[in-house]
C-alpha cells in the first residue's frame, strides 16, 4: 500500500510539472503573430535553476523569414530586432533570402548544412529502411555544432541595451530546435523545459507543416517518411544531448570548450538574459 502511495504521489507531481511546463511553452506572449512566417517565438519566460527567468523580448527563435510583409517588418523593429542569424544552407538561402528591417546584422551560419540538398535527403529518407535514421545521425553529429553556433552565443553577448537576436532555419524545428537548447542550456533552464519548447513546433508551425507535409507527397516522399522528418519527437533532441553529454562528460564542459563560455562569460550571458 506504501509503495503505492508513493507512485500515485510521484505520478500525480509529474502531471503537475508536466501542466506547468506545457502552461510555460504556450503562454499567450510567446507566439509573435507574423503575415508571412510560422513558427516564430518568443524563448522569454523559461525559469532557471537559480529561480529566475529569461527575459522576455530578447531571443526569438523562427521558421522562414523569406516572405515577411511590411507589416510583419515594423514588428520585429518595434522589438528592437538587432541580429538575424540564419542557420540554412546556401541553397535554401539562394532559393529563399531573408527579409529583415533595415539595419539588422544578417549572419549566415550554414556549418553542417553546407551540402545540403533537399531532393537527395527525400530521396534517402524515401530508401530508409527507419524513417527517423537520417534525422537520428544529424542530431548526434556534434563536428559542426562549434561553427554553427558559437557566433550566435558570441552575438548574443554583443547585444546592446533593449536590442534582441533572432535564430532560425526553413521549419524553425531541428537546427533551430538545437540553437534553443544550447542557448536555454547556458541559461540554466532545466532539460524537461527545454524538450517541451522543442516540442511546441508540432504547434507553433502546424498550418505550414501541413502545407509542406502536402508538397512532399507532391514530389513522391510517402506520407509515413514525410511526418517523421516534420515531427518534432523529443526523441531526436534528446539524442543531441546524449552525444554531448558522451563526447564532453556534460553540457557545462560542453558550452565552455566549444562555445567558449567560461564561467566568467556564461555569467555575463545569464546576467544579459535573465531576471
């Protein structure tokens, strides 16, 4: 009766947690409502270990940004957006540049997607005996992780007053889905949190995963293949993690050897971002 009690009690604060996290992801300020992009999102209000936030209005994550209207322009000035760091390869980039307000740093930072050809990923994912496989190894890869996204840290150390920093691929889901988790990661916000933003993709882009999910089967992808590459499974972030965690012993050793976060700078980071 004793140890029943107590699974009853570890499920029923599990659920608690999981009911606050889920209250967190989708609080109504996080979605930033845009004409001609999805998936674009707010990362503030996330706590920490230490018992602070993320600030809100600082660090926004996205999908495409290629078709923005005017109106969607004034807002991202209105949040003072100073720095755009784009995570695709040249190809999507040639194929869909980046709208952005005048004044705003572009950074292209295409490492590890350098080589990237859509209509040969589709064709693999189409031969895949495990339609996750190809999605697994890409997040277990950590060679390119250092060239991809210590100048998004290094950025976001450069900002100034109230200004704020924008990251983002085509879905806004794996590279940019990685981007938050080592950013939230420096912050101190627990994995659990960070998993479950991750997985808010499934929601914050659901219209023009739709849409995607309908011009892949266009182009032959079966319908099986397609929705795995789309989902955001927390499986596939989590795998990340475990890469990192083997290679570097932790995320801490991690952020500090390969983007040059000693403890001096991850202080100034969470000093900049935190509340």
């Amino acid at each position: 009766m004793k140890k029943t009690f107590i699974l009853l009690a570890s499920l029923l604060v599990s659920g608690t947690v999981s009911a606050q996290q889920d209250t967190l992801v989708y609080n109504a300020r996080r979605a930033v409502t845009l004409e001609g992009s999805s998936n674009f999102r707010d990362l503030g209000g996330y706590p920490t270990r230490d018992g602070r936030r993320v600030q809100w209005g600082r660090i926004y994550r996205s999908a495409d940004i290629s078709k923005l209207s005017d109106k969607d322009l004034k807002t991202l000035e209105a949040v003072h957006l100073a720095v755009d760091c784009d995570l695709r390869s040249p190809e999507e980039v040639q194929k869909a540049p980046d709208r952005i307000p005048t004044g705003v740093q572009y950074v292209h930072l295409p490492a590890g997607s350098e080589h990237i050809q859509m209509a040969k990923f589709y064709e693999a994912m189409q031969k895949s005996t495990r339609k996750d496989t190809l999605l697994l190894q890409t997040y277990r890869s950590t060679e390119h992780l250092k060239a991809k996204y210590k100048p998004l840290f290094d950025h976001l150390l450069s900002l100034k007053g109230d200004e704020s920093l924008l990251f983002h691929c085509t879905a806004g889901k794996d590279r940019t889905g990685i981007g938050a988790a080592l950013i939230l990661s420096a912050l101190n916000v627990d994995r659990q949190t960070i998993l479950k933003d991750y997985q808010a993709t499934n929601q914050f882009w659901k219209a023009d995963r739709e849409r995607m999910l309908q011009g892949m089967a266009q182009q032959g992808l079966n319908p099986e293949a397609a929705r795995s590459l789309l989902d955001a499974n927390p499986a596939y972030l989590e795998s990340t993690f475990q890469a990192i965690d083997q290679k570097y012993g932790s995320m801490d050793q991690f952020l500090e050897k390969e983007m040059g976060l000693t403890a001096r700078s991850r202080k100034a980071l969470q000093d900049q971002f935190l509340k």
